[in-house]
C-alpha cells in the first residue's frame, strides 16, 4: 500500500533566496514546478514528499548547483518547524529539545523521523527515512543534514562542533566541501544515517528558554497527537527503527507499541494495510534506495534488511521487481562518478 507523506511547506523556508542568489526568477521557476512562494509561505500547507524532492532535484539539475540542498538547509531556523519549532527553543537542555522532537517530528514531516542514542562521551542522532522510491533523493538528505546543523547550532551555541556525519549515499560534491560546510568529517555510502556529537552538549542549558511558552507549544502538540495517531505510520517508523533484526516480526512490533498482536493487526486491517506487505514493501523501497544512491555492497545491504543470507534477499527482489538487484543497480543507478 502506497503512501502519500506530507511535509509542511516551511520546509522550503529561503527558497525564493537560494534561486535569486542563482540569477533566476523564482516565481517563474517555481510556476513552472507547481508551485508557488505564496503557497509555500502559506502557514500549515503541506506538499506530498515525492513533489517536495522532485523540486529539489529539479531545483539543482536545472541550476546545475549541485550543493542546493547544502544551501537550503544554511537558510532555516526554528520558523521551519511551526509549533514544533516553538517547542524546541523554549526546552531548558538539547537532551529535552531531542526528546521533543523525537515525539513530534511527524507533524512536521511524515516522511522521516529522528532518534539518538548515547555511547559512552559520544551522542548518535540518528536519522531513518520512510519514504524510499526510485527518484534520486541525496539533494532531500543534505537538505534534512544542513537544516540540522543549523537547529543544533542554534540550540547548542554557535562554538558547537561535531564529531562526524556519516551518510549512506555517495557524495554529489568532492567530500572536501562537505568538510568545510559542517566543520566536521563526512563520511558516505555508511550503513546510517547519522550526526555524531560530544555527549556532553545533551545537558547544557539552553539560553533564553521560556517555560510558558514551551509549556503552551507543548500543550498544543500533545492534542494534536491525540487526535491524528497513524498506525501504519507508527509501525513503518518502527520497521525502520529495527531494521536488519532478522527476527522482525509482527509479535516484536506490537510489542514496541505495548499492544497484543491481534490489536494491531485489527487496527492495521481497518487501514487495508497486511503487516507482511507493509514489511516487504518497505525492505524493497529502502533496497532500491541504496541500490541507485549508494555503492553499498549486496551482501552487506541484504544484512540491513534483515535478511539472513543474500539469497534470499535476492529472491525477495527479484520476485518484487522482476530483476536481480545487481541488475537493478546497473539500470537505475543515479551515481555518475565513483566516491
């Protein structure tokens, strides 16, 4: 079953800026794309994700600026994320702030969601993407990176600094820009998606931090959450969340989601939604992904899925998108140059 994520509109905040830095008219630009400043400048519009990255990538092909989504990102602030936004600058400590968003992102943006994890003196945010298809979406990737280092400089202090950001696509500039964009390492074609930052920024307060504002923001997403729980959403985040657990079952979800497996396939069922399907669906999405963004080797990608041998993952492929993925990869692949 095919869904239609939305992204708030924000997300394109600096747009109009970017194209006339590039000598271009930008309300004809956007016309000829479907779209509009007026649109998107509109509070709480949302687009479908497919057209948000088709624009993007339309955006840097056209322009031949293959770093448009590097310098979107360098335009946003807190105004992109609405309520969520107000929420965030108001937490007294990032930790709060990524516990925050980590529980609200979907009203921003269905298609993706951040989580973290702490490892000894390092943090890991990491980021999983839900939405997958065959368009090439490196340029929606950087722009969801640099838009994060913009919150976490923000939130955390011009002086932040990280540690590195790996990213599972190959590189659309010489690695040595990216470098000099984060001030950090950027590595690609990794297993994940993911910042990794010094532990110790998680509690150091954040300054100006209003608790009745945060406190009203807070207030307003919690209702909105009540009254707009998806549970396909919910269980896809989580297919993401575990993939590569070979042990990925229906039982192991409803359990993540503290309900009885019948409940949840009752509530899946109300949706037109077969966990299995949904499972699959998502395996292959992500697997033409990587296959046409990365140079990811097979055998390692069939291990993230949570396949237990390569064989069968390439059935499984195969029986879904009548080709080997080998061959998938040579007939689909948006890479030009080698990393």
């Amino acid at each position: 079953m095919a869904q239609a994520f939305q992204i708030k509109t924000s997300a394109l905040f600096g747009i109009d800026q970017i194209l006339n830095e590039l000598n271009t008219d930008s309300d004809a630009w956007l016309a000829s794309q479907n779209c509009s400043m007026a649109f998107i400048n509109t509070p709480n519009n949302t687009m479908d994700i497919s057209q948000f990255v088709s624009l993007l990538q339309h955006s840097a092909e056209h322009f031949n600026c293959p770093n448009f989504g590097l310098r979107l990102g360098a335009k946003q602030d807190f105004r992109i994320l609405g309520p969520l936004g107000l929420l965030l600058k108001n937490c007294i400590t990032p930790r709060e702030a990524l516990n925050a968003a980590r529980g609200f992102m979907a009203f921003h943006n269905q298609s993706e969601y951040w989580d973290y994890s702490e490892q000894g003196d390092k943090l890991y945010l990491k980021r999983y993407e839900i939405f997958h298809d065959l368009a090439d979406t490196r340029q929606y990737k950087e722009l969801s990176f640099s838009a994060c280092y913009q919150l976490c400089r923000l939130v955390m202090g011009d002086a932040f600094r990280g540690i590195r950001i790996e990213l599972s696509h190959a590189p659309l500039l010489k690695p040595k820009a990216y470098e000099q964009y984060f001030k950090m390492p950027v590595l690609f074609n990794c297993e994940q998606d993911q910042l990794v930052i010094p532990a110790h920024y998680l509690d150091t307060p954040i300054p100006n931090a209003d608790k009745t504002i945060h406190g009203f923001a807070e207030h307003y997403l919690v209702q909105l959450n009540q009254q707009h729980s998806d549970i396909v959403q919910q269980v896809s985040y989580l297919i993401q969340q575990t993939m590569g657990d070979q042990n990925q079952t229906i039982d192991n979800i409803a359990n993540l989601l503290s309900m009885s497996r019948r409940t949840l396939q009752r509530r899946l069922s109300a949706e037109g939604v077969i966990f299995k399907t949904l499972l699959l669906d998502i395996r292959i999405k992500t697997a033409c992904w990587y296959l046409t963004s990365s140079h990811i080797d097979i055998t390692l990608l069939s291990e993230m899925l949570g396949y237990s041998d390569v064989s069968g993952f390439s059935r499984a492929f195969k029986s879904a998108k009548s080709a080997s993925p080998l061959i998938w990869r040579k007939q689909f692949s948006q890479i030009t140059t080698e990393p």
